[in-house]
C-alpha cells in the first residue's frame, strides 16, 4: 500500500510518496496529480525519498506527468528518487528526462 501526502507552498504543489508504487496504487497517484495539475501550479514536487518500490505503472506514470506538465506549463520535479527507482528509470529513459533534485 502507498500513503500519499500532499503540501502547499506557495505555488509549489508537494506530493510525497510512502510505500509502494505499483498497479494497485498507480490509479490513485494519477487521479491525484491530475487534480493537482488542473490548478495550474508553478511547480509539482514528487518526493520519492519513502518510496521502498516502484514498477512499470509507476514509470508510466512520472512519464505521463512530466509530459502533462511540461504542456501545463507546470515544472516538475522529482526530489530525493532512491537508488532502485533511479535504476528502474535509466532502463527506459535517458536520466535527464526528469527533472532531479537529490
């Protein structure tokens, strides 16, 4: 299971992962940033530094929201990914697709 919790600051929308995130929770994260993004923020933050798993719905899904928001004129960020999840995107997409913080 993967608890999300999200902050305010400023402009800056802050969703921070816990668990795990895959197909079961997948639906839920995307439900959640496209609520977010709908308001136009200057930057979404995806905190990943609890995230003990991620899979491929989990990889499709930073995809999509980078895509996403890069037309909403939204900056994303990832901040803090783990070492796994790093590995999990350097098999599909070049690393400097995203946006890292560390």
């Amino acid at each position: 299971m993967m608890k999300i919790q999200i902050e305010t600051s400023g402009g800056i929308r802050i969703i921070k992962l816990i668990g795990k995130l895959n197909i079961e929770s997948s639906d839920r994260l995307q439900k959640t940033i496209a609520s977010l993004l709908e308001k136009k923020p200057s930057e979404l933050h995806l905190d990943l530094s609890e995230l003990s798993h991620m899979d491929s719905s989990g990889l499709g899904i930073l995809i999509r929201t980078a895509n996403e928001s890069k037309a909403a004129g939204t900056r994303f960020l990832l901040v803090k990914p783990t070492e796994d999840v790093i590995e999990i995107i350097k098999m599909c997409c070049p690393i400097n697709f995203f946006d890292i913080k560390r």
